[in-house]
C-alpha cells in the first residue's frame, strides 16, 4: 500500500480479449503483484479492468502494456447491449433454420438409428469420430498443459512427467464415478416428468450456446449470463499456483 501523501488515482480500463472469468484472475494477478499498483479488480462481464495505483510512481501507460504483454488488448469501446445485433442474429439463424427445412436437410439428424436398431461398424465410426470431439475440446487443453507443466520436472525424476496426468485421470475418475452414482440414485428415488426433462435440455442447450457466442466476443453483453466457479474457491486455485505445477 502506498504511503499516505502518494498520488494514489482509480482508472477503469476497457479490456478487450477477455473469454473467461480466468481471464479476470490472471490479470488481476499480474496487476497485485506489480510495484506501486495499489488494487485491481477485472471484470469479464463488463469487459473493465480497475485498478488504483501511485501515480508518483507508474503511470497508467505502463499498466497498460502490463495488461497487453498478458495477450489482451486496451481498447476505448465500452459492451453496450444492442438491440439491433440482437435483432439480426435471431432472423439470420431464422433464414438459417427456414433454408435447412425447405431443402429437407434437418431430417439428417433424424438418420442415425438407435443402439442396437441397425447400426453398423460405418456407423458407430462416424458417431465416434463426431463425439471424439467432445472429448479433445474438454479433456485435450487440460492433458496438454499437464504434460507442459510437468516436462521441466522430468529432467529430475523418472516419473514426474507422469505424475500431473496420473492425479488428473484419478480426480477425474473418482469424480465422475461419484457424480454418477449420486444422479443415479436421485434418478430412482425421483421421477421428473417429460416437460422437466425438455426443459432442462433446452437450457443445457441455451447455456453452450451462449458459451460459445462469450468465447467468440459476438455478444459482449452475454458475459452477463455466465456460471462460473464461486471467487472463494477460484481464488484458492490461483493462490495454490504459486506452489508450482502439481
């Protein structure tokens, strides 16, 4: 904390690059551990960094280029909601939906048979090939940054290379199995109606979508409707990397 008499100022940047509330972590990390930076608190959902530091001391251009060496960009624009692109997207994808019907071409989703009606070894290929992706978009990035993290340690014991995906594939076993056996057992002692489930379908639907619109920046002000892990554990997380790559 700056001594009392500093130059001590508030600015609110506008960020733009942010697609995840890691984003707000890892600059606001970078910023706390900066000399003469006072506080900083990111925000995905408004797209704003603010940060108050000694102005004797560093100015807010060398805060900027903090934020930008982090791969983030400084920009003037503030997320606004806009009616119009509101507008647009939900006709464009009305044309999409009306062209797909007039062609017969969403009855394609209706041609893969159940398991066990038909479905032969062509079939189960490209079901396979088309789920394979689920499983590289979720599971690859993490396995990656397991074997990055744990490539400088290799040079000092024979299996520590393996140690940060041999904990992961066990949490993740473990955590699964769990998770399973407590929505099978909710399953048999409660039975939601047809309406339930469609319902929570759709909304499961709804909520990738806009997942994917925040992580291509179409909608800024979609950040706003965004699950995200409480800040207390968040927070836990990141202090734990200080300690180094499991």
């Amino acid at each position: 904390m700056p001594e009392a008499g500093k130059n001590v100022k508030n600015e609110t940047l506008q960020v733009a690059g942010m697609t995840c509330v890691n984003c707000e972590r890892k600059i606001e990390k970078k910023l706390k551990e900066t000399p003469h930076v006072v506080t900083a608190k990111a925000s995905f959902a408004d797209g704003g960094v603010r940060v108050t530091y000694d102005a004797d001391a560093i100015g807010i251009d060398a805060i900027e280029k903090i934020i930008e060496e982090l791969d983030y960009r400084i920009t003037k624009e503030k997320h606004r909601f806009s009616v119009s692109s509101l507008i647009t997207t939900v006709a464009a994808l009305y044309v999409l939906y009306a062209l797909l019907d007039r062609f017969d071409l969403l009855g394609f989703f209706y041609d893969f048979p159940e398991a066990g009606e038909g479905m032969g070894y062509g079939m189960l290929f490209v079901v396979g090939l088309l789920t394979s992706a689920h499983c590289i978009g979720m599971c690859g990035g993490i396995n990656l940054s397991l074997s990055i993290s744990g490539m400088p340690r290799a040079l000092a014991t024979r299996f520590s290379v393996l140690r940060s995906g041999l904990i992961y594939n066990l949490a993740r076993v473990a955590s699964y199995t769990l998770l399973g056996g407590a929505i099978g057992m909710l399953g048999a002692a409660v039975s939601p109606s047809e309406n339930f489930k469609i319902g929570v379908q759709i909304a499961a639907g709804v909520f990738m979508v806009v997942m994917g619109l925040n992580m291509l920046n179409i909608f800024p002000w979609l950040r706003r409707i965004n699950l995200h892990m409480p800040k207390f554990f968040a927070d836990k997380i990141h202090s734990g990397k200080k300690n180094g790559p499991l």
